[in-house]
C-alpha cells in the first residue's frame, strides 16, 4: 500500500517546482521577456548618444560609459517586476492561482520561489543587454563585487515589489498604476540618466531617499568606480529594504491577503 510522502520543515522539492514553472513561463516567450528589453534598451541609448553626444563627460569618462550601467540596471529591475507580478496577478483574473496555494508550501516558500523566479529573469535581462552593449559602450569594472551585488539586490528588490502589487492588484488597472506612478518615476528619478550632484538642494535630497538611487549607485559605481553616495551606505539600504520587504511578502501571503476567498 503507498505510503504518504512526508515532508520536513523545509519543502525544498515543491519550492523547486515552482521556481522552475516561474522561469519556464517567462523563458516560452522569450522573445518578450528577453530579446524585447534588450531592443529597447539600446534604443534608448542611441536616443541618448544621438542627443547629447557620447564624449560628454561625466565622472571623469565619457558619457556612454557612465549612462550604460542605468540602462542595464533600469532593464534588470523592469522585467524583475514583470515577472512576478504578472505571473500572481494573471493567476488571480485566470482562477488558477488556487494551484499554487493548495500544495504543501509554506508562505516563505511561495514567496521565495516567486521571489527567484524575478531574479533570475532580470538576471537573464542585465546579462544579455550587457553582452550586446559592450559591442559600443567601453565596460570598465573596477569593483566586481558591487556590480553583483547590486545587480542580484536590485532585481530581488523589485521582484518582492512585484510579489507584493501581483498580491495587492485586483485588475490590470491597478497593476498599470502601480509602474506608472511608483516604479517608473522612481527608477527615472533615481541618476539612470543624469547626476544628482547636477540637482538643486531640494531635488538632491528628495533623491537621496529614494531606494531606486542607491542601487543605481552602488551598480555605476561598481563599473565606474565613481559614486555620488557612499558606497557602504549603499549596500546597507539596498539591504535592509530587501529584507522589509520580503517580510512584508511573507505576512501578505501567510494571511492570504487577496488570495484566499
């Protein structure tokens, strides 16, 4: 006679079904999730090189160099949100978000696996937009572990965004209001294109508490080796808000906020 499974504290198995149905989503439409973002990424900077001009310095190198690493992190943490919070909210409109929530997992593990699944797309997305721009761009690294850092931090902190609007949203409306007036305006204000050091003193601060400049920082810095906030305190924020955030992932859906009927 068969003889029920029994699972430990941790269900590592189901945690890893789930990350891989999170990659394999996004991998099927590939050219959506991956080929699309690096297209617009090298369109936005033609736009920019055609503008303003590629010689322009700032920092000490020329502007292309200084720009390259705010597209790769603004296309990083774009599809990073994407992913998760697309995949929880298409689950909640289609019905079948009861598939995930049935299984023996526990909310850390649904928030981790969702979590991973982000990552690795923006991962994917920072990769391969970096690989096709080193073709024009000079990629100098002076700090590698601050390019991965922020790199892996970043997009593990907009896939915990995501996870938090997917569980919010009730519609697609709310979804599109959740990037176009919080994601977008803060990755825009944050030096993707620009120094801050360049803004007036109220500009300036307003900037400096914004998460979004501290991870586009630390990851410029990384390559650049010139920041316009200390580095340390950089890692530090990036830090703790993962961690507040993925707190507030795990008591949303412990308490099966929007999920459970």
């Amino acid at each position: 006679m068969p003889q029920a499974r029994r699972l430990g504290a941790f269900n590592g198995r189901g945690l890893w079904e789930l990350y891989l149905k999170e990659v394999r989503r996004f991998l099927k439409v590939y050219l959506q999730t991956l080929i699309a973002p690096v297209i617009t990424t090298l369109i936005f900077l033609a736009i920019f090189v055609l503008s303003i001009g590629p010689d322009m310095p700032r920092h000490d190198v020329g502007f292309t160099t200084f720009l390259a690493p705010g597209l790769i992190m603004m296309a990083m943490v774009q599809n990073a949100f994407a992913n998760t919070s697309s995949s929880i909210m298409i689950g909640k409109v289609q019905g079948n978000i009861v598939d995930v929530l049935m299984p023996p997992l526990s909310p850390a593990e649904l928030t981790l696996a969702f979590t991973l699944g982000g990552v690795t797309r923006g991962l994917m997305v920072g990769i391969l937009v970096a690989a096709v721009m080193a073709f024009f761009v000079p990629f100098p690294i002076h700090h590698p572990f601050h390019v991965v850092y922020h790199a892996v931090g970043a997009s593990l902190m907009l896939s915990l965004l995501g996870v938090l609007a997917g569980v919010w949203a009730e519609k697609f409306d709310h979804m599109a209001s959740v990037t176009n007036f919080i994601i977008t305006p803060l990755s825009f204000l944050s030096g993707t294109f620009y120094t801050i050091d360049s803004l007036p003193g109220p500009a300036r601060l307003l900037a400096h508490l914004n998460p979004f400049f501290y991870m586009i920082d630390g990851f410029r810095y990384g390559f650049i080796g010139h920041d316009q906030a200390t580095p340390g305190l950089g890692l530090v924020v990036v830090g703790v808000a993962n961690v507040g955030l993925a707190l507030g992932c795990w008591a949303m859906i412990r308490a099966g906020y929007k999920l459970k009927s």
